[in-house]
C-alpha cells in the first residue's frame, strides 16, 4: 500500500511539474507593464514559500525533539534536514528576487522591506548552521540546536509578515493584503496556486530522500561502532 | 518576588560589583568607540540617519560584549551545578533576566548621554526618543539572555554568541534605527507603534526562552 502511494506521489510530482512549467511559460497572460518578466512570479512565489515552510517543518522537528522522548536521532536530522532544504530554496529566492528587481525596479537590489526579511531568514539558518557545527561533540546538542530552531520559529512571522508592513514596500500585496481579496486574474491564480502545491510535492519529495540518507548515515555508523 | 529569585539577582550584583567584568567592559567599548566617532566626524555634521545608526550599533555591540558574560561566568567558575541544585531553571532564567535588562538598562543610560553630548545631538521628539532607547535595550536583553545560556552551554565564546543573536535581533535594530532617526530629526509622525512592536516582539522571546530555558540548562 506504502509503495503505490509513493508510486502515485511520484507520478503525479513528475506530471505535474512540467505541466505547471509548460503552463507558466506560455498559458498565462503576460502581466500588465511587466511582460513576459512577470512569469517569474510562478516561480518566485512558490520558492519562497518553501523558504517558511521549510523553516516551520525544523521548528516542528525541533519542538518535537523537546517534548518526546523518542526518536530524538531521527527527529534531529529531519530538523537539521529541513534547515538544510531551506537555506537553499532560500537562496533560490533571493536569486529569482534578484532577477525581477532588476527588471522591474531597475537594480538587483533595492533594501526593500521583504527582500531584507528574506535575507534575514538566510541569516538565520546560516547562524544555525553555525551553532550546529560549534556543538558537534557536545552532548547537549540536539536540545542547543532545537531550541535556537524553535526560536527562530517563533520570531519568523514578525520579520516575514509584521516588519514588511510596518514599512512602504515596492512589492504589491497580491495575495494577503488589507482587502482579504486575491488581486489576480482566474488564470494566474489557478496557475500560481497549483505552482506552489507542486513546489511542496518536490520539497516533499527532495526531503523524503534527504531524510532516507541521514538514516542511512547513522546506521552505518552504528554499524562501524558494532564492529 | 519568590525569594530564590531576588538572592540570584542580589549574587549577580554583588559579583558584578565586585569585579565590574561586564560592565566595564560594555561601557569601555561603548566611550571609546563614540569618542573615536566624535574625533574623526569633528564638527563634520551627520545626517538624523547616521546617528541613529551609529548609536545602535554602539549598544548593539556593548550588549555584545557585555552581556552574555553573566552565564559564561557561572561555567567559568564551575558554580552552575551549585545553582541547579539551589534554583529550577525558570528562576534561574529570570533572575538572569532582570539583571541583564538592568545591566543593559544602565549601560544604555551611561551611553546615551555621552552620544548626545560629545556628538552634538539634540532629538526633537526627546520622549520618543527615550521610549524607543528603553524598549530597544529591554528586547535587546532578553535576546542576550537565552543566547548568553547556549553559548555558554556550548563552551563557546562571544563570537558565537553575536552571530546567533544577530539575525533574530536585526527586526529589533530595523526598527529602532528607523525610530531614532525620526525623533532625531522631527519630521515625520511620532511612531509609538513601533514601541509596542518592540515591547510585543520581547514578550514573545522572553516567553519563549522561559518556556525552553530548562532544555538548555539541564544537561542529559
């Protein structure tokens, strides 16, 4: 049962992202002053989704680690797994960020409010990455470790959602905005929307097998020990 | 107050006064480096901005030295065992607390003065100006506070502890630079918003950290 359903996620993952790609690239409209530029959008948005969703699965695994008494190995590596995915979809961002400000707004990059709260995530798991590294022998390292996650969790929605409208922005508030309306034509929503849900499918997807790997890893070294 | 509490705030004092480590050390840094600011800029006048940066950056950077040394001292000198066994982690947690946001507290107090003194800054908006330094320095606190502990839990020193504090401080400094330099300068609306932000965003951390303090404390 386990293997159809993996079986189906795969095929629906590998379906429906060339689809989404295929759509993306030539079903949609051209947005209004930005052109074929605003393509980027079903790419951008959905990246640095991930980017918080990846930084709430550690803050999860972190929490976890502290509250159960189980399975804390396994629960530590999938925090520090989910760190590790998220710096680089963050870095993704930054990078597909970059390349529309330049379009758009005539510099790569312009200190505006939400290209700075994405670098502060950036910092963040950097930081992590950090600490980590200094508590490699420490016995207490995976409780360090977890709670600075749970931490970073926590502070996350002040600079990703309250800091970037406390102050004017150049990006436009499409999707949450003071109105409670989607400001987006039926076509770049449906497009955008199913973007992001395949997106997560790969996180899932690139996760799963990261996940599978730490296992492995540790193992082995178990393995090493016994002999 | 439970009594525990109030003789861990009272031990810290009398060791602090004693040796006058952090507090030296914070307000050292601090005067030299705005007296190094104030000889180099001379009667060079600064935009509203760039005080306000500066300022920051002289607190930020005082905390940094300063204030992790509170729990780094307690592995240094092997007395945190001692204190387990005398006080549950929550109380050693807001003891720390307090006396860090009261060590921080004076130092803003010591600093700010000689920055509007020897830099030739008068804020418009004094209150606002006092009200953003005090909310600035208490959240600045409580961040040091629980990154002092794992620092000082992963044996590591003050370079770990800047690194780890600056990006979840750095939403603190945003606002508090913008703030300063509009009560420096005067034009612009009053932002006591901004306050609450900071005081909600240390609510926030100190809760936290209150909350998880013991899984950083006690060892396996």
């Amino acid at each position: 049962m386990k293997t159809v359903i993996y079986f189906l996620f795969i095929l629906t993952l590998f379906v429906l992202m060339p689809a989404v790609i295929v759509t993306a690239l030539s079903w949609v409209p051209t947005v209004e002053l930005l052109g074929n530029s605003g393509r980027i959008l079903y790419f951008h948005v959905p990246l640095a989704f991930l980017s918080v969703l990846s930084f709430v699965t550690a803050g999860y695994q972190s929490l976890m680690v502290l509250i159960t008494s189980n399975k804390m190995k396994e629960r530590e590596y999938k925090a520090y797994n989910a760190a590790l995915a998220g710096i680089f979809f963050t870095i993704l961002t930054i990078i597909t960020g970059s390349i529309w400000a330049k379009i758009s707004w005539g510099s790569f990059w312009n200190w505006d409010p939400r290209e700075t709260s994405i670098v502060y995530l950036m910092l963040i798991y950097i930081s992590y990455f950090c600490l980590y590294s200094v508590l490699k022998d420490n016995e207490n390292r995976y409780r360090i470790s977890s709670v600075y996650l749970i931490i970073a969790m926590i502070v996350m929605p002040f600079f990703v959602f309250i800091i970037p409208r406390m102050y004017n922005s150049l990006h436009p508030n499409t999707i949450i905005n003071s109105e409670g309306k989607i400001q987006l034509e039926y076509t770049m929503r449906l497009t955008l929307f199913m973007s992001i849900a395949v997106f997560t499918l790969l996180y899932g997807y690139i996760y799963n097998i990261m996940n599978r790997i730490s296992a492995l890893e540790i193992k082995a070294e178990e393995k090493i020990y016994d002999i | 107050m439970n009594n525990r509490i109030l003789n861990n705030i009272k031990k810290d004092f009398v060791i602090e006064f004693r040796n006058k480590t952090a507090i030296s050390i914070s307000v050292a840094f601090a005067v030299i480096t705005t007296l190094s600011i104030s000889l180099v800029s001379g009667a060079t006048p600064l935009s509203p901005m760039v005080h306000s940066i500066i300022f920051w950056i002289i607190l930020f950077f005082s905390a940094m030295s300063g204030l992790a040394h509170t729990f780094i001292r307690e592995e240094e000198e092997k007395t945190s065992l001692f204190l387990s066994l005398h006080c549950t982690p929550e109380e050693i947690y807001l003891s720390k607390l307090i006396f860090n946001t009261a060590l921080f507290l004076s130092i803003a107090v010591i600093v700010t003065p000689l920055y509007l003194f020897f830099l030739q800054v008068l804020p418009v908006y004094l209150p606002l100006f006092c009200f953003i330094t005090l909310s600035g320095a208490v959240a600045i606190a409580s961040v040091a506070t629980i990154f002092g502990a794992m620092v000082s839990k992963a044996g590591s020193g003050s370079s770990l502890f800047t690194i780890i504090s600056f990006p979840i401080l750095l939403p603190v400094l945003w606002t508090t630079i913008t703030v300063t330099a509009i009560s420096i300068e005067g034009t612009a609306v009053k932002q006591y918003r901004d306050i609450v932000f900071l005081l909600a965003f240390s609510g926030v951390i100190v809760l936290t950290s209150y909350l998880s303090f013991r899984f950083i404390w006690k060892e396996t």
